[in-house]
C-alpha cells in the first residue's frame, strides 16, 4: 500500500479527549471514542467526497438515523443511503486489513501495558534486536507530513541500528521515553541527548497500534511543539 498523504494529521492527547469527555452530557461526546478518532480512521475519512464524509459522521460516529440525516442535509433517504454504503465501502479498503476490536474505553490492557514498557526499554536501551521482536513482520512506520516512511520490520531495524550506532553518520544520540496517549492509543515520547549535549530534548511522539504482543504500527511525529499539549516538559 501506499504512504499515509493525509498532511494535516495531529495526535491529540488522551488527557484533553478525557476532559471533552467528562464535562459533556450529550450523547454526541461518544465521537471521541477509540473507534472514531483512531489516527487510522481520522487519515481514512481524509479521502472521502465531502457529502459522504459528512454522512459517514452523522450516521457513524453521532449516531444519527438516515431520516435525520436527510433532514439536515437536504437529501433523500435514499441518497443518504446510497451515499453511506459507499463511504462505508471506501473506509473499508483505506482501513487496516486487521481492525482492532474497539472500545469506547481508553484504558489499556495489562498486555499492552507491558509491550508499551517493552517497546520504551528496547528504545532507551538503543536494543535493536529487542525493538525489532516487538514488531509484526509487516509493520509499517510513517511521519507523517513528511513522505518518510518505512514498511516491514526490517526497513524499521535498520532504520533504529543506523540512527543510535555512534559509528554511522546517522547518528541522533541517546533516547529517553515518556508513556503517552493520543487518539485513544498507546504513545510514546521520545526525547534526544545528542552529541556533547547534557540534556534530553523533546524529539516527537510515537503513537502507537497494537495487535495481541506486537506493535503493528507506528505513526511517528517529529515535532517538539506537541509536548506542551501532552502536558510534558522539553528537556529531561
């Protein structure tokens, strides 16, 4: 498959989805669940026609019936129809082949607690080959608005081994990880101490997704001006 194209995707930190959540009683608040802001679904509707996105949304994510749908939109209950099929059509071939069993509930299990903590270790300890037993074959890791991206666990060890061996020119330096989480995902901080520098500085932000013990994918921010938002410092 190719890249994610989407150029304006963010994460968005669980601590603020909570904060919506908890101070709104309308029983549209559930479009913050996992399974509508999920990066994979948010760079998904990207590329639906405006009609049918909004239809996709209304029906989908609030809950609407297809009579309000029309209502609000002008059209026919059969235009909304037609036009829902078709976005559910599309996000179906956009969607990961292996889609996650959602839940509105953000807390992570015991298992992903712990691949998460892995996943840190293998990271601050410069381990690539425990990074790399921690990822499913076909993993895919994108940066997005940058066109880098890397598919496979291979592509993404070599890419790990090159930027934290000392010998090879590039070289970022030591990483340090804080826990996170974005999009009802699990995330990861990265910060950086780079050559004679004696501070971590804040580097981007890994959000994770996860399948049983294995990290399926990774959408990787390379942006320092998140943190502040993730309610973390820029130096460690």
């Amino acid at each position: 498959g190719e890249p994610n194209a989407v150029d304006w995707l963010q994460p968005y930190p669980d601590l603020l989805l909570d904060q919506i959540a908890s101070s709104d009683p309308e029983p549209d608040a559930k479009v913050i669940g996992r399974e509508t802001i999920e990066l994979a679904y948010l760079a998904a509707i990207q590329y639906l026609p405006p009609k049918q996105r909004a239809i996709l949304i209304l029906r989908d994510a609030l809950g609407w019936s297809a009579k309000e749908t029309a209502n609000l939109l002008d059209e026919s209950v059969a235009s909304v129809n037609s036009a829902l099929s078709r976005a559910r059509s599309s996000m179906r071939r956009r969607m990961p082949k292996r889609r996650l069993e959602w839940s509105t509930v953000a807390t992570p299990t015991t298992g992903e607690r712990r691949l998460l903590e892995l996943y840190m270790e293998a990271t601050d300890r410069a381990d690539v080959a425990g990074l790399t037993a921690l990822l499913r074959e076909e993993v895919r890791l994108t940066m997005p608005p940058y066109p880098t991206w890397f598919e496979g666990r291979e592509q993404i060890a070599t890419a790990f081994a090159l930027s934290t061996n000392p010998a090879e020119p590039s070289y970022q330096g030591q990483f340090r990880t804080v826990a996170s989480a974005a999009n009802r995902q699990p995330a990861v901080a990265a910060y950086v101490r780079r050559p004679g520098d004696s501070e971590y500085r804040a580097l981007g932000i890994d959000v994770l997704r996860l399948e049983g013990d294995q990290v399926i994918e990774i959408t990787r921010f390379v942006s320092a001006d998140l943190f502040q938002a993730f309610g973390l410092p820029l130096t460690l």
